[in-house]
C-alpha cells in the first residue's frame, strides 16, 4: 500500500488556523508525525481558504519542503493553484487531481510531464460524478488513453473512484469494490487505484473502525494506495496485516511472534 497523510488540509480546523496564523511550527510537527507513522508521501491541501489559495499552498509547500523531503500530493480543484504548489516542491509530487475537463487536461497534463509528477485521476468530468459504474469505468478508459498517450507512464496514474461518506451514499460505497474489480482488469499489470479513504467515515461515530475496515475490504479489491490518517495506529496495523493475508508482504517473524 501506497500511504499519503491526510493530516495537512485545511479541512482540518486545526490545520486553518495554523494557515492564519502562518504557524510554520505546527505545521512541520504535522508532516514529520506522518512520516514517522509510516506514510509514504504527504497530501498538501490549503483547504476552503478565503483569499488566495495560490499563496496559502505556495506557503505550505515551501514550509514543509524545507523541513523534510517526503513525496509530496498537490491537492486542489484548482489547476492553478496545483501549479503553484508544483513550483515550490522540491522532491517527488504527485498531482491530486484530474477529472475528464478539457481546461484540467490541458493544464496538468503538461505540468505532470514537466515536473514528472504521479497523476490522480478522479473518475469523473465537468457535468460531475457518474452514478453507475459503467460510466466511471468509460471515464477511466478515456483519462487512460489521454493520458498514456501524451507520453506519461502508465504506472505513474492513480485511479480515484471516488470515495463517499456512508452516511448518505452507502450503495455508491458497496459499488466501489465492484468498479475496483473492474478497474483492475483493465490492464496488466493492474493499475494503481486510490481513495480518500476519510471521506467514507464523515459524520459517523466510529471512524476508525469504518475507515479500516473498509480499507481491509477494498485492498482485497485492487485498491493499493490511499489518502489516510496514519496516526491512526489502528488502521496501520490493519493495513500492514492485509497486505501479508493478501501475500503482498513476506511475513517477517517479528510479525507472526
Ligand atoms: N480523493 C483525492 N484527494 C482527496 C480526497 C479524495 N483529498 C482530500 C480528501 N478527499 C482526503 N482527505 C481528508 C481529510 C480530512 C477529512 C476527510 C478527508 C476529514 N476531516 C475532518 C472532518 O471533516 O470531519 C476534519 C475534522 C476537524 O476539523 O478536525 O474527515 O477523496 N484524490
């Protein structure tokens, strides 16, 4: 499993009013507590910010490049604030997100090729989310072909179906692990899939035991990296234990003993 931490967003109140207050401090103890928790990479999100998000994400980047060189996931709606994040980066990125839109494709796509980014791929366009599988897996043809065909490597694509909170879309999240199976099957080897894996336990009591178990379940669907909390020691246990029950791991005796 691919992990990137969730935890510098400014969806987290914590994380907005640190980006006020421009506390550097808090938000470098954020990524270097991620990184010792296991995670692979670090989701930068600046959040719902008033003003300009540019320079809120310009801030953040360049404030945890200088204390760390973790991969880096450059997560906005917005091309031109991706880019901006881009600009400050100094290790790997990965570019979180694309959708099927003509202004999307044509901005981060050559930006991907330049900075030779990883490439998140939501599985959906401008008129929004498709409700059936079918049309994700349309779109995930379509992105696939646009994209590998601009030159990028097909292992530097993440599949994003999507992820939404139980609490109101519990048949979407039974269908992801049908679409997953799908989405595997549509090459070889089977490409990488991704999800914001928090979304699902929004306004539920008993977060954390979704959140892993979900992500148990769907790792045994294809899914291979997610956006997760990784101070959740729960959920880090739970994935490192799938992933020797999946025969993806060799167990080390320290593990079975
Ligand atoms: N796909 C991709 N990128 C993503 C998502 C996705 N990036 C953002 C998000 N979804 C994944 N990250 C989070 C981060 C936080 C929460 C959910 C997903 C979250 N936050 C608390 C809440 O809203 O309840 C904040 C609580 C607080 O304020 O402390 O749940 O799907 N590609």
């Amino acid at each position: 499993m691919y992990i990137i931490g969730e935890r510098i967003n400014g969806m987290y109140s914590d994380v907005k009013e640190a980006i006020q207050n421009k506390d550097g401090e808090f938000i470098v103890k954020l990524a270097k507590e991620q990184i010792a928790a296991g995670c692979d990479a670090l989701d930068i999100s600046a959040g719902p910010v008033k003003g300009n998000a540019s320079d809120v994400m310009k801030w953040l980047v360049e404030t945890v490049s200088s204390a760390v060189d973790a991969a880096l996931c450059i997560d906005s709606p917005h091309p031109d604030v991706i880019k901006a994040g881009l600009g400050e980066a100094k290790g790997t990125t990965i570019i979180n997100s694309m959708k099927k839109s003509p202004e999307h494709i044509e901005k981060l796509l050559p930006l991907a090729l330049e900075h030779n980014s990883s490439l998140i791929c939501l599985l959906m366009s401008d008129a929004g989310i498709p409700h059936d599988i079918n049309g994700k897996m349309e779109i995930a043809v379509e992105l696939f072909e646009t994209v590998v065909g601009s030159g990028m490597d097909s292992s530097k694509i993440f599949f994003d179906p999507i992820l939404l909170p139980i609490s109101n879309a519990q048949k979407d999240v039974f269908e992801s692990f049908e679409l997953m199976d799908q989405l595997r099957m549509l090459t070889s080897p089977a490409p990488n899939i991704i999800v914001g894996l928090s979304n699902l336990s929004q306004k539920a009591k008993y977060r954390s035991l979704l959140n892993r178990t979900y992500c148990t379940m769907a790792m045994s669907h294809g899914l291979n990296a997610a956006i997760l909390d990784p101070m959740d020691e729960k959920l880090m246990h739970s994935v490192k234990t799938a992933e020797i029950l999946l025969n993806e791991k060799l167990y080390a005796k320290s593990y079975l003993t």
